[in-house]
C-alpha cells in the first residue's frame, strides 16, 4: 500500500511543502502539500519530479577510494581512513592552510551543510575557503554588512502587501525567486498586479517575469548601478526622497547627494541605453508608490559593478522610506535566528582582514574568490593548496575556467568530495562520501527562512528510513571532521556534543538569551532528538526568538505559521555606529571607478545568462523527466545581430571571450535585446571519468569556458558572469 510523508522541497529556495507518495522504499509520486502553512499547495516541475530526482539510478551508492589511479568502490570505513591518513599528515608538514575548502549551493538545501562547514573550518585552521556566493550574493553581504553591520541583514521584499515592486535582474517566474523565499513566486507577482500594484522588470531580456510587467526596461547588460545611481541621484535632486523615521537612525545621509551627483539621468542614459525620461518617470512612481520595494539579483550581483548596485538598491529603499516597513522591505526573523537583544553598537563589517596568496584578492565574509581557486592550487610556494575538500560543489562548470581548474585539481595531492554524484569536479577525488537521497534525510531551512517573505518554522523528518549501507550526510560531515582532526574513530555524536556543551556554557552566562541562568547539564537533558543534529536544531529553537522546541515542529508536521515580517529596526543593526551607515567609505572609494564607466563605450556584444524552469545549476542534467524540450543549452541572439552576423536560427556558431571559444548552437529570438546573447550555465557534461548517463548523452557547452576568473567584482570578490563581451562568428 503506498503511503504519503512530507517533505520541504530542497530543489531551490522556495521551500515548498511536498506530499510525497511513497511505495516500499521508492518515492512514486510528489504533489503540493495544501495544508504546508507557507507553501499552500504550490509545486513546480522540479518539485513535482522529486521521486525521479531522489531515485536516479546514477546516484552513488557506496563511498568510492582511489586505488592505482582509479575511483572504487569502498567501505565507509575505508574512505574516512583514507582521509585521516592523507590530511591530518598534510596540516602537520604544510599547516592548514595547505587544505582548501569548497562549499556548492546544495548546502544551503541541507542540515549537514548548514551546521557542519564552520565546525570543519575551524578544525582545519585553514582561511582557503571559497563557496558559490562568489559566483552569486556575495555583493549583497557586503553591502548589507557595510550598511547594517551584518552580512546576513539582507531586506527582503514584502511581495504579499507593497504596491509597487522594482525588481532587477531576476527572474523569479523560471527561477522561483532568491534571496527573497516566496512559494508561487509568480501567483504573487500577479496577486500585486491584481491588487492595483505596479511590477516594473529591468532585464535585458524579455522574461518570463518580464511578460507579467506593468513595465519593462532592458538596458545595456552591467549597467544597473548606473541606473540606480541616477534614480538615487533623482529623488535627491528633486527632493522626493522621504527616508521618515528612517532618516534619524541613519548616518551619511547628508553626504549621499554630492556622491551621486555625477549620476544624473541624462548622464547614465548612453551607458545604459535607456532614455533619461523614462529613468526620471520611474524615479518619480517610486517615490510616489504608498509602499515599495527595490529588489535585485543574479542579474544585478554577478557583474561588474555588483557591490555598488546592491548597495543602491537598499540606499533607494532607505530614501524612499520603504526600509522596515511593512509593504517596503523588511528584515526577516527566522526561528534560527538570535533572539533579540537590545540595540546598540556592535563589532561593526570589515572586509579584506586577510588576502589571496597569489593574487591578493581580499577576503569578503571569510571567503576568498572561487574564480582565483585554480592559480591557489597551482602556484608553487608556501600556503599553497595541497588538497581540496570539495561539499556540494561543482566548480569545474560553475566557475569560471573549468579547464584550468579541471588541470590543477587533478595536480592535487588529495582531494575529498561529499557529493552523490561522480561529475566533473567529484571526478578528480581521492574519495568521493556520497550522501544519501534527500527522501531519506531530515529537513530544516536555516538558510532560507532568513530569506523568507513569511515568518515560519518547518521541519521534515527522514520520509524514508536511512538504506541499509548509508550514512546520514550529518554523519559524514562529523565523522569527516574527525578524520581530519586526527580523531578518526571516535563516535561522530561528539561533534555535536561538543558544540551543544560549549553553546549552552556561553548561554546560561548571557543575560540575553532565553536560556540564562539554568544548569546547562540540565537543559542539556531537555534536548529533544535522537541525533546530533536534532538536538543542535532544538537547541537552536529554543534559543529563537519564538519559545520554539523541535517537539512543537514535530507536532506540526505542515509547518508553524510565525505571521508577516515586521519592523526590526534598528535592534538587527550591528555596525559601530549603531547606525545604518549609508555611504561606508570603501562604497564611497567605489564610486570613481562607476564614474568612469559614464564615459565607456558598451562593447558591441555581451552576454548574460539565464535559467531554465526546470533547472538547477549543474545537477539536474541528469534527470530525463527534467530535461528535453526548451531545456537546451542554446546560444541566444537577437534577429537584428544574427542577420548582421550571418547566423541562422538552428545553425551553430563559434563563441569567444577571454577564456576560450566555444561551438553553440544558435536559436535566434527577439527576447534578447539587441547586442546580447544568452547562454545558460551548468553544461558541459563531456569530461571522461564522470557517470553520468543522461546529462552526457546531451552534454551542452560550458559558458564559464569564455571567462579567464579576472573579471571580479572588486569589493566582493564575485565573478562577473554577466555582461562580459563576446565576439560570434557562424560556422559551417
Ligand atoms: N555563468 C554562470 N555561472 C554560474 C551562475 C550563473 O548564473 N551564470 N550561477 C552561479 C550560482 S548562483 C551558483 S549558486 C553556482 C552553483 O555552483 P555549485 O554549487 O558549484 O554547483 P551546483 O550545480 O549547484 O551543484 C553542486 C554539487 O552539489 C551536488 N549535490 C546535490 N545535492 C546534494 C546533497 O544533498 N548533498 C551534497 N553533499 N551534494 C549535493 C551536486 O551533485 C553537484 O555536484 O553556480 C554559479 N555559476
Ligand atoms: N529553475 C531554476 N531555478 C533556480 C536555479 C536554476 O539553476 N534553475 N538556480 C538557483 C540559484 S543557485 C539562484 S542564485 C537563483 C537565481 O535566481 P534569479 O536571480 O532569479 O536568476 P536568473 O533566472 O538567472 O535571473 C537573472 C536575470 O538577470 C538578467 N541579467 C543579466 N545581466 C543583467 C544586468 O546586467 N542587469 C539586469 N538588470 N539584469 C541582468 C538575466 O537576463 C536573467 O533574466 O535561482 C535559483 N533557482
Ligand atoms: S518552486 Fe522550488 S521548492 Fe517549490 S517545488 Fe519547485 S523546486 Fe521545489
Ligand atoms: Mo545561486
């Protein structure tokens, strides 16, 4: 008899509540769970073919050891002695910084990957991290921790109540939404529309969102902080702009005008291929809006002035009044979060307290660029990369350069990756520690509900029981930090008794956390959970800000409703100051390098990205029910560059930029703008050593082979994958 279990949907970060129809220990089928508390029974084609996803016959099984040069089967025993007799010597004669660190987005989908990496860093000693937020929201932690002293104070839209959404460089009707978690992203998008709202799209491409526009600019790709600038630079001149409370809690205000003064619309018009009218028209609807909110993405942080145009975005949400308030942009407060404490100054936001070896990038968030992952493994010297753990990451297609990254990972002399897949990257491992099916792990958003547009709490248990013969991937990351820390072999509970030991020390001692003055022995009793990371999630809770157990999330299995954002201002604020600063001085020593770009000439052709509904980065290629169709890795072009040109619509062309050429196939559409193509991330599934059966069978070309990892957004350290120009020539 089948059975149904719930299950968050970790396949992007709207979190949707599934129903999971599940025959022995198969998911069958997945459907929209209408009672989930924040999801209502919304499902995408993704969700919907969660059991294809979770039971591919592809996924790794067993862990895999290198033996005489190739990847085999082996025991979970094996692997992590493998390890503990490989890395523990490495720190010992190199030091730690000898062993780089690699974290992919799926962490953010995963209990492992948000409660172990900081455990392992710290056991390795090593400052040689690199994630995929240098591939993506990178920007907005630094402007969020430059402005608010927080890099994880990141606004959200108030989508369900504002009346006029501006949103930049997203395309949340294909890709669900980020850094903003909204289940049916798109019904809300209309509900706005429907309620009288105004929804203006900025994007080079007419998207999917962009259809469902009230209005639709599509500047010159790379531009938008230029655009921005002049709305800012508008609503001064024009003294339109009303910050209200706002305007006492913030410093620099003052200042703001004569930074921006360069910024006019008539100045940023060229660059950005708009009329100067029309920038003024949209600064005045803005500033007019009962409530609204400035919202950015992809599109608006993986380019070239990326830190500057996240800034802005908020600096327009501050000038408009809109900053925390309800229907402007709002300051979530998940579970997991602190519960608050009193305002006040805090430690304030540094950036660039340490830099890259070869290169001297600074760092941003701990973190160094993962464009410059290659030249750290490659370079002979002292501190260099000797061995790599790699979770949840796929950087040979991800970021840019796989060629040269595919070469120095091979150079490694041990490299370890937690990934249930044998792919491009995972390929080059001295072990591979596959996690299982996520139908088999328990389910908690640490991330996203820090995102959310809904305050909520929502816990998934296992919907399966763990498969004879695997691990847990908690169990993995712990046990991983043992091998590493020359404790191969001690029970991997310690781990997490250690953190809830050290963490119930320091909060009986705080007069600020709900958990003050008891016998931490005690609350230690209370902990609710079989496991580890079940009682470090309870213990979380009850350190919330909402007098949460994980017995109460168990006893809802659709979720705990936690009502909408409200105002958190200025308690969220941690700069020294205590104040929101506005114009930080590595923002201000930033905006002579835009002012340049006022007199740049766009280059004839640039590309942009885009994705694909039924998508996700590098991983789902290999799920047939998700691929075919439109899913293609085609070129896009515009009809009048394809006739300039010489292209032909299903022809093929050569592609070259910086780092290489590529041979793609060209679909010629209007829904780019003239002077940009398109090509979709992710592809390239041809490399020998990987098994995967369906995705190499239709492999795509890798675009982040047109970048040489030089293109950086400076301050943050991000790469530049939109916007970079490109030359096109047809081929035979
Ligand atoms: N040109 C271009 N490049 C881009 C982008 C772009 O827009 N344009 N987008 C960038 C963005 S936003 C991102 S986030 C990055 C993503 O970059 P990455 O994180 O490097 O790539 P992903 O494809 O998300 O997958 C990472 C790996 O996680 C594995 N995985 C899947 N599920 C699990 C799990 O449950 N546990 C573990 N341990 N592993 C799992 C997959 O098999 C895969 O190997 O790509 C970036 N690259
Ligand atoms: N289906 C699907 N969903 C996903 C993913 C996926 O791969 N597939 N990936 C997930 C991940 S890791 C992330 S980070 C999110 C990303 O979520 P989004 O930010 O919504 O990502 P995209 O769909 O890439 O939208 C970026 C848009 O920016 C536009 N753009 C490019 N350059 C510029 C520019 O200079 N200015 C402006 N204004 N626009 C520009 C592109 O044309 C594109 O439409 O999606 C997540 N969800
Ligand atoms: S929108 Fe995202 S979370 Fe919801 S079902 Fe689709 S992939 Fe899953
Ligand atoms: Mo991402």
């Amino acid at each position: 008899m089948p059975r149904t279990a719930p299950r968050i949907c970790p396949l992007c970060e709207a979190t949707c509540g599934l129903t999971l129809t599940i025959e022995g220990t198969t998911v069958t089928g997945a459907r929209g769970d209408r009672d989930d508390v924040f999801s209502r029974g919304f499902i995408c084609p993704k969700g919907a073919a969660f059991g294809a996803v979770d039971g591919d016959p592809d996924r790794l099984r067993t862990p895999l050891v290198r033996r005489d040069g190739r990847l085999q089967e082996a025991t979970w025993e094996e692997a992590f002695e493998t390890i503990a007799a490989a890395i523990p010597a490495l720190v010992r004669e190199h030091g730690g910084q000898s062993v780089g660190v690699v974290l992919g987005n799926p962490n953010t989908h995963t209990m492992a990957g948000a409660l172990y990496p900081p455990v392992l860093l710290k056991a390795l000693g090593t400052r040689n991290l690199f994630t995929a937020s240098t591939l993506d929201q990178m920007p907005k932690h630094v402007s969020s921790g430059l402005l608010f002293g927080d890099p994880f104070a990141i606004p959200v839209p108030d989508l369900d109540r504002t009346d006029f959404l501006l949103l930049l460089g997203a395309n949340p009707v294909e890709s669900n939404g980020s850094l903003c978690t909204a289940p049916d992203f798109p019904g809300r998008l209309k509900a706005l529309r429907a309620r009288g709202g105004t929804l203006v799209v900025v994007d080079p491409r007419r998207t999917r969102t962009a259809r469902l526009a009230d209005r639709h600019l599509a500047p010159h790709p790379g531009s938008d902080a230029l655009l921005l600038a002049a709305l800012a630079h508008t609503l001064l001149d024009e003294k339109l702009a009303a910050p209200g409370t706002l305007a006492e809690q913030t410093e620099g205000l003052g200042e703001l005008a004569a930074a921006l003064e360069s910024f006019t619309p008539e100045a940023v018009a060229p660059a950005c291929d708009l009329k100067a009218a029309e920038i003024r028209v949209l600064a005045r609807e803005l500033a007019a809006a009962p409530t609204a909110a400035v919202y950015g993405r992809i599109g608006s942080c993986t380019v070239e002035y990326g830190t500057l145009a996240s800034w802005l975005v908020d600096v327009l949400n501050i000038l408009t009044g809109n900053l925390d308030r309800p229907g402007g942009a709002l300051f979530p407060l998940s579970a997991t979060d602190r519960a608050p404490r009193p305002p006040g100054p805090g430690k304030g936001f540094a950036l660039g307290r340490w830099r890259s070896r070869v290169s001297g990038h600074p760092e941003a968030k701990s973190e160094l660029p993962i464009a410059a992952l290659a030249e750290e493994i490659e370079t002979p010297g002292e501190g260099r990369i000797r061995a790599l753990i790699a979770i949840a990451a796929n950087p040979v297609l991800s970021a840019p350069d796989g060629r040269r990254l595919d070469t120095a990972l091979a150079g490694l002399d041990f490299m370890v990756s937690v990934d249930p897949y044998l792919n491009e990257t995972s390929r080059h491992a001295h072990v591979v520690l596959p996690p299982p099916p996520p139908s088999q792990s328990a389910h908690f958003d640490f991330a996203f509900n820090a995102f959310a547009i809904r305050n909520q709490a929502r816990y998934s248990p296992p919907a399966i029981p763990l498969e004879e013969g695997r691990m847990d991937e908690c169990e993995i990351h712990a046990r991983l930090i043992l091998a590493v820390s020359g404790l191969h072999g001690a029970p991997p509970g310690a781990v997490d008794d250690r953190l809830i030991a050290d963490t119930l020390a320091r909060a009986v001692e705080d007069s600020h956390s709900p958990l003050f003055g008891g016998d931490p022995q005690e609350r230690d009793r209370l902990l609710a959970g079989g496991t580890g990371p079940e009682r470090r999630l309870d213990l979380m809770l009850r350190l919330g800000p909402y007098d949460l157990t994980l017995d109460d999330l168990r006893n809802a299995p659709h979720g705990i409703d936690l009502g909408p954002l409200r105002p958190r201002l200025p308690g969220v604020l941690r700069t020294r100051s205590g104040r929101i600063e506005l114009l930080p001085e590595p923002i201000a020593a930033e905006l002579p390098r835009l002012r340049a770009a006022l007199a740049e000439r766009p280059a004839a052709l640039v590309l942009v990205g885009r994705r694909h509904l039924r998508s996700n980065n590098s991983w789902l290629h290999n799920v047939p029910a998700l691929t075919g169709g439109s899913n293609r890795c085609t070129l896009q072009v515009h009809p009048e560059d394809a006739g300039r040109l010489g292209l032909a619509d299903g022809g093929r062309a050569r592609i070259t930029a910086d780092g290489g050429s590529l041979e793609v196939p060209v679909e010629v559409t209007d829904a780019v703008r003239r002077g940009v193509v398109s090509l979709p991330h992710g592809w390239g599934h041809d490399r020998d050593g990987s098994r995967l059966s369906v995705a190499s069978a239709e492999p795509g070309a890798n675009v982040n082979q047109l970048l040489d990892g030089t293109r950086l957004d400076p301050l943050s350290g991000t790469a530049v994958l939109n916007g970079f120009p490109v030359e096109l020539a047809p081929l035979p």
